[in-house]
DNA sequence: ATAGGGTTAG
C-alpha cells in the first residue's frame, strides 16, 4: 500500500476522535495536508473523497482551498469537468483563478464554445481577466475559427494591458494563423520585444497552411541567423511543407538531414511529411523506400503514397498500396478515393476505376464530391468514351463545377471530337469560368478543324475580356539554385550559350523526324515567327540549361506553373533518348518522367 | 500562494 493510501484512509475513514482543539493551528494542518493529497489523487474517486473531507471540515470556505479543488478536477487526466463545474457553482465569488482554470478545462476537453460562454460570464460578472485568460481563449478561437471573437477579445488585451506578454502574443499569433489573417499574425510577431521558439514555431506555421510557402522558408531561414535554436519538429515539419509546394528538393533533402540529426525517433506525421515531400519533389522511388520502411503507417500515409504514385502514373502500384491498406484494415476516406481514382485516370486504368467508384459508393457509403467526378469524367475521358462522360456530368446530383466541364474539354481535345468540346466550352463559360487556357484549347481544337473564322471569334473574345495567357514557366535546380526561366525571355547572363545549346538540339531533333507543331502557337504572326517563338518555350529554355551544367546520368527536374503544351511534349520525348537522360516534369497536376523517347503520362495529359 | 504559449500531413 502506498503512503498516500495509507493517508486517505487515515483521514476518511476513521473519525477524528475529538474536534481539535487549538482550532486555528489544527485546521490550517489539515488543510495543507488536504492540499498535498489533492496533488496525488489518481482518479475521480479518489478525488471525490477529499472534496468530501474539505465539505466536512469546513475547509471550502478558505477560497485558496476551494480554487484548488476546481483546478484539480479541470486540469487533471482523470478529471471531470462537469464535477469542476459543479464545485465551481458552490463558490459564491469565483476569482479570475477560478474562471481561467475552468476555462482551461474546457479547452482541454475540446469544448471550446464552453470556454467562450465562460469568458463571457467572467465579463458579465466584472471578474478582470490577467495574462493566465488569454493564451487559452485564443487557443479556442482558433480552433473555432472565431475571427470576430477573437479581435474582441484582443481589444480585451489592451484594455487590461497585457499586449506584451510573450504567451498571450505566441497565442494571438496562432489564432489569427488559424483564422487565415496572416498579415494580423505578422504585424504582431514584428513588434514582439522578445520571441521564444514558441513565436517561430507559430509564425512559420501560419505562413505555411495559408500557402505562403516563400515566406515560409524565409522566416525559417531568419530563425536560424538569428539565433542558435535548435529545430524543433514542428517547425520542420511546416518547412517540409513549403519545400513540398516548391519542389524544393535541395532543401527538402536538407530537412531530412535536420530531422535525423535533431529528433530522436520520427513520428508517422514527420514520415508521412517526408514521403510527400519526396515524391512531389519528382523523386518518387525514395519516398516509396521511406513508405516500406515505415513501421506504423496510418490512413495519411497511404494517402500520400497513393496520389503520389497518381502523380506519377503508376496506377497498378497505387492501387495495389490501396489493397494493402484495406488488409490492414483502414477505413478508405473521400480523399484516398480521389488518389485512387486519379491513379487509375493517370495510367488508363479505366476498368478498374470504374469498379473503384462504384465500390467507393456502395460499399464504404462515400458520396462523391465534384473531385471525385472530375476524376472519373478524366478516366472516361481517355478512353473515348466522351458522352458517356458528358451523361454522368448531366446526371451529377450536386453542383457542376469548371473541374469537370474542363477535364471533358481536355478529353475532347485529346479525342478530336469538337462537338462535345464545344458542349463543354460553352458550359463553362456559362459559369462565368473564363480562363484564358480554356480559351485556349477550343481554339487549338477549331484551328485543327481549320476552322479559322470560330478561331478569330475566340481571339477576338479573348481580346475583349482582357484575357491573357500568363506567361510560362519553368523552374530548374542546378547546383542548389532554383533557376526561372519565362517563355521568350532573353535576360539570362547565358543566354548566348543557352541559344547555341538549343540550336545544337534542334538540329539533332531534325533527325529523329521531329518537325514543330506550329499549331500551338496562337499568335497572329507568320510561320516563321511560330516556329521562333516555339523554340523560346520556357520547357525548352531549362531543358538547354541544365543539359549544360548537369553532369551525364542526373536526371533533370523541371517544375512549371502551367501545362505543356503538344509541342514541348514532343520535343521532350525525344531529347530524353538523343542525350539519354531521365526528365522530369512537374506540371500543376502530374509529373511527366520522359524516359528512352517515351513519356509516363503516355500521352495523355 | 495555485496555472500558461507553438503540435506540424493528403
């Protein structure tokens, strides 16, 4: 039996023989002594005695002992709010102690509007909140996503002044992070006297899930110049995020390294992290050698690893992944779905990806979303099969988006079928969807039709909508720099040796039989002119680039903000067998690894 | 007198 028992029973089941006499001193002895088996209980029941030993002794009158009861029932593991709460009630003016304990309690308990009702009462009853109050409500509003509470209650701080403590300051940071108010969250960390790792953990956080991916690696790279920190996890994690987006792989790789150096055992979060990281950044073997490793895997992770092989369109791959996660018996979710199915789309797995839809509906009770019909449009897309595409985008139970509308007009592109096309065209618009690539693609498709008048009649009304392709581009790491290169663009120091080098190629391309499809060009210009602004495509300007400055046998890694174009698809086909290199792209959807003259996407994109 | 902030992924 363990000393504490022994005193628990010594104090509740044997009565005091007779009252004590020396009332002052005795009681205050068995007060501390109540306060110090308060700090030792292990559960509630436990707990409940000594509540009943306090009652019985008169020592809940004595508001320090009374405040400890609450905190301990509403902070412990084994605690139970609404036994907090009901002490809570029996004390006639509670204290901001007693309401900040209380609230705590309900923030811990996932109970956030509880915590907020409970501030608004404190308000009403005129009880000040202090530095204590705040971190915790903060931390409900944003979890709640409550903006407008959460300014209210910031206005709060400055009535009572508490606008610079560095915890309620790490607190707002986060809120406003959560709330997407980033330039709030800035603005506050900016003017912070002193910060804790707490301070860059929560701005880089809030800079990475609001899509700030380079201000992200900026501040993290801040952080490290400005003191010696040691990373912490978190804060990786978020950078490994950002590097995810870039294609960063560099530094991506560098956060690998900071991980293994500085965390002792990774968690499924920093694998799963790391997998995506991997795989996004176009190296898709390490991070399925990383995926084997792994000892627990959890429904993330085989999310990752499912699109990711979708990505890169290994559809037989992802879907046996996909098998093997229902044998471990993991609840498939909405998002494993859209891997699974775009997996199946990206490879041509059009059987087997109709079966999977029809399973996801059935057996697991998944009701589609617009992602999810966009996926299966795209499968049914590619094998031809256009107006059973274009029944199922009529017969969708929810709202049509430009997702689906634009994958059928992709598909109809792909196929040739300018009526469909057209269909899809003209929905879209009427959606007020109006970007210049939809434009576009129905143009090239009326100028393959030789269509010239309906071709004019887009330009004109892409003319008269201000709409302008935005200029291509592509990104090239050599030697731990990201290089830009934009469409057309001549400013680059070496550009004397990138244009020889792209001389040098066509001409080699001549032999392989490639001649320029001229047709991608959308420009009121001779053809000769088409055939010079073909050749200044930005693929084509970071493919010369890094043909130049990578050695022999490393693949080149190109990221680009739009899709390719037909040309540049060709084009990139046949340098991977000339030069007999490995390239790889990343467009806004997919990679395309060209290898030995062919591509992953085969074709199809 | 008692206590507190950042927890990251598709």
């Amino acid at each position: 039996m363990t000393r504490t028992s022994v005193l628990h029973q010594s104090l509740l089941l044997t009565q005091p023989e007779e009252p004590p006499k020396g009332p002052e001193l005795n009681l205050r002895l068995k007060e501390q002594e109540c306060l110090t088996i308060l700090k030792t209980c292990k559960n509630l029941e436990e707990f409940k005695k000594v509540h009943a030993h306090v009652l019985k002794w008169g020592f809940f009158w004595n508001p320090f002992c009374a405040s400890n009861l609450v905190a301990t029932c509403a902070l412990s593991h084994w605690g139970s709010m609404d036994y907090a709460c009901s002490i809570f009630r029996q004390i006639d003016e509670p204290g901001a102690f007693d309401f900040n304990t209380l609230i705590r309690g309900f923030v811990k308990e996932v109970e956030f509007e509880e915590a907020l009702f409970l501030y608004n009462e404190m308000f009403e009853r005129g009880v000040e909140p202090d530095n204590f109050t705040f971190p915790a409500l903060f931390k409900a509003c944003a979890k709640l996503q409550a903006l407008k509470e959460g300014m209210q209650i910031h206005g709060h701080v400055f009535k009572v002044g508490f606008e610079c403590d560095l915890f309620v300051q790490n607190s707002l940071i986060n809120m406003y992070g959560k709330c997407e108010k980033v330039e709030f969250a800035s603005a506050i960390f900016k003017q912070m006297d002193q910060k804790s790792v707490a301070s860059w953990s929560a701005i880089i956080a809030a800079h990475a899930s609001n899509g700030l991916w380079s201000e992200c690696l900026k501040l993290f790279g801040e952080m490290n110049n400005e003191k010696c920190w040691r990373p912490e996890e978190s804060i990786l994690v978020s950078v490994l995020s950002a590097c995810t987006h870039l294609g960063a792989l560099d530094l991506g790789k560098c956060t690998h390294g900071s991980l293994i150096r500085n965390i002792s055992a990774l968690n499924v979060i920093v694998e799963t992290s790391l997998i995506d990281m991997y795989v996004k950044c176009g190296c898709l073997e390490k991070g399925l050698c990383l995926f084997r490793m792994m000892a627990d895997k959890c429904q993330l992770t085989y999310s990752v690893m499912i699109s990711g092989l979708a990505m890169h369109g290994q559809g037989k791959e992802a879907l046996s992944i996909f098998s093997e996660m229902l044998r471990e018996g993991l609840e498939p979710d909405d998002v494993v779905y859209v891997g699974v199915l775009s997996a199946c789309s990206h490879a041509g797995l059009v059987n087997e990806g109709l079966l999977c839809f029809d399973r996801m509906k059935l057996e697991y009770r998944i009701v589609p979303t617009v992602q999810h019909y966009g996926c299966v449009v795209d499968l049914m897309g590619r094998a031809g099969m256009l107006g059973e595409a274009l029944e199922l985008i009529q017969s969708m139970p929810i709202q049509q988006n430009d997702v689906v509308w634009r994958s059928l007009l992709s598909a109809s592109k792909v196929h040739h079928n300018l009526e469909i096309g057209e269909i899809a065209a003209k929905n879209l618009f009427q959606i007020n969807s109006h970007h210049p690539s939809d434009y576009v693609l129905l143009s090239n498709m009326y100028a393959r039709a030789q269509r010239w008048y309906d071709v004019a009649k887009i330009r004109t009304e892409m003319a008269s909508k201000g709409l302008n392709q935005s200029p291509g581009f592509s990104l090239v790491e050599v030697a731990r720099k990201v290089y830009k290169f934009v469409s057309q663009d001549r400013s680059h120091p070496a550009w004397d040796n990138i244009y020889e080098m792209i001389h040098q190629m066509e001409w080699q391309l001549k032999f392989e039989g490639y001649s320029p499809d001229i047709s991608q060009v959308l420009r009121d210009v001779d053809e000769d002119e088409k055939r010079e602004r073909l050749k200044g495509h930005s693929q084509k300007l970071a493919i010369a680039f890094a043909l130049i400055h990578l050695s022999q046998g490393s693949p080149i890694r190109i990221a680009r903000n739009l899709r390719m174009c037909n040309d540049c698809h060709t084009y990139t086909k046949l340098i991977s067998v000339i030069y007999e290199r490995e390239i790889i792209v990343r467009d806004r959807k997919r990679f395309h690894r060209f290898k030995d003259g062919t591509c992953s996407c085969r074709d199809y994109w």
